[in-house]
C-alpha cells in the first residue's frame, strides 16, 4: 500500500480517560476510509489530532511523508466537514465556499470560478447569493463539503457528517459525497457509528473499540468475517452464540473456540411441519417458536426461541411471511458451514 497517510502509535488521555491507544493506520492515495464504531471509541477525537484540532499525547502522523504532528491546522492541507456545518451565518453560501480561499490569497477572479465549479458540482449553483439560515440540513451541508473542497485538501476528514439529516436525506447525500470523491480522487477519511453507511461508503472500514482499531478490512471482509465478539455484534445482527449454545444448536463443534457467531440471514426458516428439502443435506434442523416479527422494509426479522437459545432470522420480504406470527411453531435449518467461530477480545 502507499501510504499517503501514515499513523503510528498515536496516543490521547483525557485526565484518566485513555480516548486513544496506540492507534497505527495506513491509507492509499484516493482511498476512502471509515472509522466505525460506538460513541466514545475515539474516532472523533483521532480525526481532530490529524486535522489539527487538538495535539495526540504522542505518536508521529505522516501526510505524504511530511510530519503533521508540529504544523498549525492552516499550514497541514486537511479539510474538514463537521456534523455541525459550521457555516458562517453572515456570508452568502459562494462567500462561505469561497472564505478559505480568501483566506490564502487566492486572486477574487480564481475564487469565483472554482466556488463556480464546485456549486455546480454540489447541486447548488441556483442558491449561490442567499444565506445559510434559508437553506435545508442537506442542502448546508453540502455547501460545507463545497467549502472544504474549494482549496484543494490533500486530505479531506469528515466527521459523522449526515447524522443530523433525516433518513432519505442522508441516503442520497452519502452516494452524492461517494461520487464527488471518486471524480476527484480525494483521499478521505470518514467517521459513523452507522454500519449501513460504512458498508456504502467505503473503500476500507476500520471498526474503533476503546480508542484501539479492533479489526479492518474491505466492507464485504468486516460483513462477512468478523474475528471478534465486539465487531459481530456491531457488524450487523449476527447471532453471538457461547460455545454451550452453539453446541446445543449444531450437536457436535470442530473448534476450540469459546464464542461463536452466525449470519440471520443464513438461516432458512420454515413453517411446522413443512417438509426439509433434499438439498438440505449438511444442515442441522432444530425447532422453535416465533417470539416477535418486525418488517424493516425488504425484510422481514424474525425473533425466534430454539432449544431455549433467543436467535434472530431475516427472510425476503417477498410476500411468503406475512402470515408469520407470534407465537409460531417453525423449523430452523442451519449449515454448520456458515457458523463463525471468533476471537477473544484483545487476542
């Protein structure tokens, strides 16, 4: 890998609060990178140290080759989106995408025509003379991505920058920012705690758990193979099972692992009493009972009891299970196959 950007051991204390722990990252020219995890884990806070924003305890941070660690935030070629839009009420939105360049020198005829680009760019030409306050959420903040764009970042960071928008909203704003950074080739860093959104956006996801990067990979890597307890959980809805459920689920193991993990999705539910098919060989069938039915838009979740284990099962909202209910005799098959077998934390 080129590393663009380079992170070595960085370190931050908040009084008696370690916020970040020895955090070592690497990121490619072009790429983009997610930083997933819970509220608290540091990912915030790591963004800040390299935009400048507050000083890491110690650690060495690298932007094509040159160390950040000493320079003011003016001098390091970061831009940075916040959550907060932090727009500046009294200029115009061309006046606010064109302040850091006023900022710099930048002659006014070249300011113009690069706020010019980048208003076209966003969607946002035709609102180029009003003011912030007449703008919606999804609209500021593209005039604050517009802005951090306008002087040519060599790196660009931002920080949960869709979380205050509504759910439509913050869709197509998310595929707006993936298609802008890939026709720009800007090397991003991009911190959520919403894992759909990593999954989207995302070239690598590197997933934060007390100020430490537990595990990372490509999106399809993280969903599929999660090493740890902690990331199958954060992950997605994966059945975290202890190695006496598991083996109570699927008769005999071949791991000497202590917690295990499989997928809902992987699990086939059928009615009592509907046959098992021939092609199900290599499956163990246990029965249960539906506990609750939740449809979440394209799928239905399906909360069973089996052999006393609580499980979880997505099925297709393709109209086969809208007869579900509570309380429901089903048959669970499972492929012992698709059964992951996971790390200790920390390992």
């Amino acid at each position: 890998m080129n590393d663009y950007l380079k992170l070595l051991g960085i370190h931050k204390r908040f009084g008696d609060a370690r916020v970040l722990d020895g955090v070592d990252l690497s990121i490619a020219e072009g790429e983009l990178v997610t930083l997933l995890g819970p509220s608290g884990c540091g990912k915030s806070t790591l963004l800040r140290c390299i935009a400048g924003l507050t000083e890491p305890d110690s650690g060495s941070m690298l932007l094509e080759s040159r160390e950040l660690t000493q320079l003011p935030p003016r001098s390091r070629d970061i831009g940075m989106v916040f959550q907060s839009y932090a727009l500046f009420p009294n200029l115009t939105v061309r006046q606010n995408v064109e302040y850091g360049m006023r900022m710099r020198g930048i002659a006014p005829a070249a300011r113009r025509t690069r706020s010019a680009e980048l208003l076209a760019m966003v969607d946002l030409e035709d609102k180029r003379d009003v003011y912030p306050q007449s703008l919606s959420g999804g609209q500021q903040q593209r005039v604050a991505l517009a802005r951090s764009l306008a002087v040519q970042p060599k790196l660009l960071l931002l920080d949960e920058p869709l979380s205050a928008l509504d759910a439509r909203i913050r869709k197509n704003l998310r595929a707006e920012i993936r298609d802008i950074q890939r026709r720009l080739g800007m090397t991003t860093l991009f911190v959520t705690h919403d894992q759909e959104e990593a999954l989207i956006l995302s070239d690598r996801i590197c997933i934060m758990n007390k100020g430490q990067i537990v595990q990372q990979g490509s999106p399809e890597q993280l969903y599929t193979a999660p090493r740890t307890e902690f990331a199958a959980r954060f992950m997605g809805s994966y059945n975290v099972l202890s190695r006496a459920e598991a083996l109570s689920l699927f008769r005999s193991i071949e791991s000497r692992a202590d917690r295990f993990a499989i997928r809902p999705e992987t699990v086939t539910l059928l009615a009592a009493g509907e046959p098992i098919q021939d092609d199900a060989d290599g499956m163990v069938d246990v029965h249960g009972q539906v506990q609750a039915v939740s449809i979440l838009g394209s799928i239905i979740r399906v909360s069973v009891t089996a052999e006393g284990i609580p499980l979880t099962v997505d099925l297709l909202n393709d109209g086969r299970w809208l007869q579900v209910r509570e309380g429901d005799r089903v048959t669970l098959l499972m492929d012992a196959a698709k059964l992951l077998h996971l790390e200790q934390e920390g390992a």
